[in-house]
C-alpha cells in the first residue's frame, strides 16, 4: 500500500512529518508509525509520521533536515508507504564534520564527551545507512552526523530504531574527515611472546609498504626472513612487524603528528632519541627532516627489542608510563591545543607484575581509570594476541573508550594495525537511562 504526497517543508520539526488523517487512515499507519518517502529519482528518506489537523490531505509535512538528508525538496511529488523497522539497534558509527569552520579533532571529541545530547538527538529517530543529522544547536557550532554504519547491521532501504530497551547502546564516533591524532604504542616483549604460532598470512601488502616506507638494513632484512604466506613466526615477531607498518602508514601521512613507542616485560622502557637540538626526548615528529630519521630510530629500536622477549608483564606500569608520556606532546602548530591521543596496547598474556613502592598494581584495570577519567581526548586500543585475557582487555578498551580486537592471525593483526594507523574513532555508551532522560527534555 502506498499513496503519492506533495511535500512541505515542516522546518526544525524533531526529525518527524505530519500528515492529514485521511492519508494515514489510507496509507494504514498509526502517529509515531515509520514511513518511507520517494521522489521520481528514487532519493529518499524515512521518518516517524504523526496526524495534524492543518495538513491538507494530499500533502506531507516534513523536517528540513530530513529532508536534505534525503535529497528531497519542497514541492516534489513522493511516494509514501508505510516501513517495518529493526529495533535493538545497539551500535552506531556516526561521523562527524564540522559546518562553521572549527576544528575536526575539538569537534570529536566533544561529541564524544556530550553523550547525553546525542540521546536527545537520536531517541526514537529512524536512521538508515547515510543518514545526515544537522545539530544547529550543539555548543560547540553547527555540526552534521552521518550514519556509517550500524548492528545489527542495516542495507539498502533497510530503516531501524535507536531503542536501548534496557541494554546499552554504544556510539563510535569518527571524523567524517580526516583528523590529526598522535599515538602512543605498548608492545608486550615478555617471555610468552617468543611462541611461534601466528600463522603468516596476506603479509606481502604489509611487507611491501613496509620497504616503501622504510630503509631495508642490513637488519630489517635479517627480520623479513621467514615471512612467507603460510609460515608460523613468533607472535613478537608479528608485533614488531605490524607495529611498524603502523608507524611507517602514520608517518608517511606527513601531517604533524607525533609518536612515541614503548615496550615492557617485568619492566617498562620507552624509547628515547636525540633530536635535531640535541636533546634527548621520547617525541618523535612525523615531519620535517626527522621524519625518515624517525622511522629508521623507531625501526631499529623495535627490531632490536623484539629479538629476544623475556620476563613478566608489567601491564600497569606500561600503561601509567604512556599516560605520563602523553603529556609530553607538543601542541598542534594550527589549532594551539594537544591533538587527540590513541593509546595501542598489544599483549598476549595476563599483567602479573606490579610496583608495590611507587604504589602501581599488578592489576591495570584502576590505573586506566585514574589516568583516563576526565581526558576525552585519549582513547585506548587494546589487542591480544595468544593466550590473553580477553575480558580484561576488552574492559580495559571500553573504560578507554576504545575498541579491543583479538588477533587470531598475521593478516588480522596487521589489517587492524593499518586501520587504526588512519582512523581515530571514540566509543561512548549510552544507558537506558540516559534515553529516558533525553525523552523528557
């Protein structure tokens, strides 16, 4: 069943349409039912629908937004039809962009810290892939929202229901552009690391942006010996590998950002370089006339630490030390402030090893809290590879607001390490309370 409207534009209208009761009656939808709207060149778009009084029948009063987002104008003729959502929609990738000219990384984050308001924004809202969300009023200037994607996921037509209906529902929130970040790498050298049991696999991609990016040393060659598709190698072996496609992808962007890697068994270690002053520093820029002298410094230093791992897991204190570094970053030259950070954390094992004098425990759980808390700006990724505690790390990424990913294989590891090279994303949660709180505004 459907029936043709001649489309209003309803102005700032909640994100909802309004129709005459006659076509409702017509079209066998109830107000706050979903319909789908199109035009002669099959844009479209979909929104909860309510009765109004002053509707004429044969029209459809619609939100401006919704429009836009849909590609449908005042005027058009659409075909209207009633659509069966999927509800416990639980995870949305929105992308951000700035409408006024701020800054991408400022504007992430404060999405990202302003979850409260998201909720207002989506509460009860259709939303389909590519969906745009125009937030005019948000404090830090005009921003635009689009649906990246979703899970369960949606496609084509498909329309769902951000509903928590008592389950958390997370948000990852990403530039819609690309943004500067920094980043702060955490590579496990213990002793379990030197098992042979990451099968080589899709690793010529990885090894040939790895020679593109970097000098093939004497020593860099003696490391790629025995990376062949199908191979077994070391799992410190795969870290190292992935964590310099990482680095080589993130200082071949060139724009300004800045690294710093450190490694840990029974004791935490950063790496520490000269800079072109002189001074010994644990910063290394991605720009400049130090930017290949970094990759080279980096390169050597991870292959050398990755030789032979031995020792506990100090976890909590990798973690404290990264928090610490962090602070070390210069501000960005164009914006004035701290980019973004992205913490790494690669481990196969579980933390057994803390600092009882400087007060660091073994276990790394109350360290994230208290570093992390109040800093929307850094985000923890956190990897396992092996035998590792999967709950501890996935909790650790989610009180980071990051993601955790388990690689079971060289090609996984090195697939993840290169997205998370370009892509700085932000997990928030948002409670069924907070959705009921935002019903209420």
């Amino acid at each position: 069943m459907s029936v043709k409207l001649e489309v209003v534009n309803a102005g700032a209208a909640d994100g909802r349409a309004f129709m005459n009761k006659n076509d409702m009656n017509q079209l066998g939808v109830d107000d706050f039912d979903v319909v789908v709207f199109i035009n002669e060149y099959e844009d479209w778009g979909a929104v909860q629908v309510m009765s109004r009084e002053d509707c004429p029948e044969g029209y459809i009063m619609i939100d401006e937004d919704v429009l836009d987002s849909a590609n449908v104008s005042e005027g058009d003729t659409v075909t209207v039809k009633k659509k069966k959502v999927t509800g416990g929609i639980k995870f949305v990738q929105l992308g951000v962009e700035p409408m006024e000219g701020q800054s991408t990384e400022d504007v992430v984050v404060w999405v990202a810290d302003h979850v409260g308001e998201l909720a207002r924004i989506l509460k009860k809202r259709p939303i389909y892939r590519n969906l745009e969300l125009s937030w005019r009023d948000a404090e830090c200037g005009h921003i635009k929202l689009r649906v990246q994607s979703t899970k369960p996921e949606l496609y084509g037509e498909d329309v769902g229901i951000v509903d928590p209906t008592g389950h958390e529902v997370t948000f990852e929130i990403v530039p819609a552009l690309d943004m500067t970040f920094n980043a702060i790498l955490m590579i496990d050298v213990s002793g379990s690391m030197q098992k042979k049991d990451m099968k080589v696999k899709n690793v010529d991609g990885a090894i040939e942006g790895l020679r593109k990016g970097m000098r093939e040393t004497p020593r860099l060659q003696e490391f790629l010996i025995g990376m062949e598709e199908g191979g077994m190698v070391s799992r410190i072996k795969a870290a190292a590998l992935a964590t310099l496609l990482y680095l080589s992808l993130k200082i071949g962007r060139g724009w300004g950002e800045n690294v710093q890697v450190i490694t840990f068994a029974d004791q935490v270690e950063p790496l520490t370089i000269t800079d072109q002053d002189g001074n010994t520093t644990t910063v290394i820029k991605c720009t400049g006339e130090s930017r290949a002298l970094g990759l080279e410094v980096i390169g050597e230093y991870i292959l050398e630490r990755c030789q032979e791992g031995s020792g506990l897991t100090f976890m909590s204190g990798a973690l404290k030390t990264a928090a610490e570094l962090a602070e070390r970053f210069p501000p960005n030259p164009k914006t004035g402030k701290p980019n973004p950070v992205m913490f790494v954390l690669l481990s196969d094992g579980y933390p057994n090893t803390g600092d009882e004098a400087a007060g660091i425990p073994v276990n790394p759980i109350p360290v994230v809290r208290n570093y992390f808390s109040g800093r929307p700006e850094w985000v923890l990724y956190t990897i396992g590879i092996g035998e590792a505690d999967v709950e501890l790390m996935r909790r650790l990424a989610e009180i980071g607001r990051g993601e955790f990913f388990k690689a079971d294989d060289f090609g996984d590891l090195t697939r993840w390490y290169d997205l998370l090279a370009q892509r700085f994303a932000i997990s928030v949660r948002t409670t069924p309370s907070q959705f009921a709180e935002a019903s209420e505004l």
